[in-house]
C-alpha cells in the first residue's frame, strides 16, 4: 500500500464534544412571590398583635367599629405565607417544606369550612382569645366565614399544583383568580360601601385584612407561574 492511500485512510481529529446536560434556564425573579409573602405575614402579625394586646382597630386594621379577622384566621393567613416563601425558593428541602405547609393548611381551612357550612360546632376557630371575640366592634360571634376558609383551601391546592410543577396548572390559575375577584370584591365593598356584607351576610362576611391577604398570597402565587 503506497503514501498515498495510508493518509487517505487515516482517521481525521474531531472536535471534543460535551456530554454534560445543557444549563438550566435562568432562575425567575424569586423576590416577587416573597414580597408579597412578607406583605402577606405583615397583615396577619397585625390582626394577631390587636388580639394579643387588645387593640381593636389593629384587628381590621381600620375603623374598631368594622368587622375583625379571626386571629385563626389570621395564622392560616400566616401559614399561606410561609408557604409561599418556602416554594419560591426552587431548593428541593425548602419546597419539600412547603408542600408540608400547604397540606397542614389545607386540613386546618378544609376543618373550618366543614364547621362553617354543616354547623357541626367543632370550633377550632374559637380556640384562641374565644372571650374577647364575644365582643367585636361589629357586634358579631367572631367565626371564620366559609367563603374565607374556602378561599384557603383553594390556594392551598393551587400552591400544591405550582411547587410539583403538576400539568394542571390551568385548574390552579383559576382557582386562584376566583380567590382575587371575590376578595377584591370585599374590598370593593368596603370602600364604596355598597351594602355586600347586608346583602350576603354571614355566609360570606370576609374581614378587611383577610381580604388583603388573600390578595397577596393569590398575586404572590400567580408571580411564580405568570
């Protein structure tokens, strides 16, 4: 075999390529679900501070004379954000933690509303500071209304589906944007005074700062999966 045919036959060098996985894409802006996070925890040690040192009008952070949050309301308020810090941190521990949250939240508010809605007096949420909600400045038995507990439950299920990155987020979105009108509506109803809470009553009484909450936590959630 000549020169020739050994140099055609040699074997050219190829370039090294990489067998490691391609790089994850960016991480999202993780402080706008922690900013509502915080905002969220902010409302809820307020009511808790008006209960604990008996200051009405930290109890709806307005007038004293208007309708108060349940201080267990106002844990599960806080509970909400806890859970929404610990899932936008993209870590497995810290979401794995805040699946925890979610479930213990999601049985707590499902208790409530259960309670609320069949009448079955088991009043877990007459277990804290139960005296002085005997005299609100609304003139009210201070229970969590069922339209508040249901509104927890929802965000609990719809935080569950975005941390496990399930395929139905389509259900959690709506879950959550049923959350934002109705407590928006609230809002709406305090400002323009529009006779919602005369009109709907017991069934749907949802206290100022609840309502604030709940707006936070649902625009807090709906930031992590736009």
């Amino acid at each position: 075999m000549d020169s020739h045919s050994r140099h055609a036959t040699a074997p050219l060098p190829l370039p090294a390529i990489s067998v490691h996985p391609t790089k994850a894409a960016p991480r999202r802006l993780l402080f706008v679900p922690r900013v509502f996070a915080g905002a969220t925890l902010g409302v809820a040690v307020i009511v808790l501070c008006g209960w604990l040192f008996d200051v009405p009008s930290l109890r709806t952070i307005g007038p004293a004379d208007q309708a108060a949050t349940n201080p267990t309301a106002a844990i599960l308020v806080a509970l909400g954000a806890i859970a929404l810090w610990l899932a936008a941190a993209d870590k497995d521990d810290t979401q794995r933690a805040a699946r925890l949250v979610c479930l213990g939240l999601f049985g707590i508010s499902m208790v409530c509303f259960v309670d609320a809605v069949g009448g079955y007096a088991i009043g877990i949420d007459q277990l804290l500071f139960a005296s002085a909600m005997q005299s609100t400045g609304d003139g009210r038995t201070n229970h969590i209304a069922p339209v508040t507990a249901a509104a927890l439950v929802f965000f609990a299920i719809a935080l569950l589906v975005i941390v496990r990155k399930s395929t139905r987020l389509a259900w959690a979105q709506a879950a959550l944007l049923a959350n934002l009108v109705l407590s928006g509506t609230v809002l709406l109803a305090f400002v323009y005074h529009a006779g919602w809470f005369d009109a709907v009553g017991s069934a749907t009484r949802m206290a100022r700062p609840t309502a604030f909450g709940l707006i936070f936590l649902t625009l807090g959630a709906l930031s992590m999966r736009p």
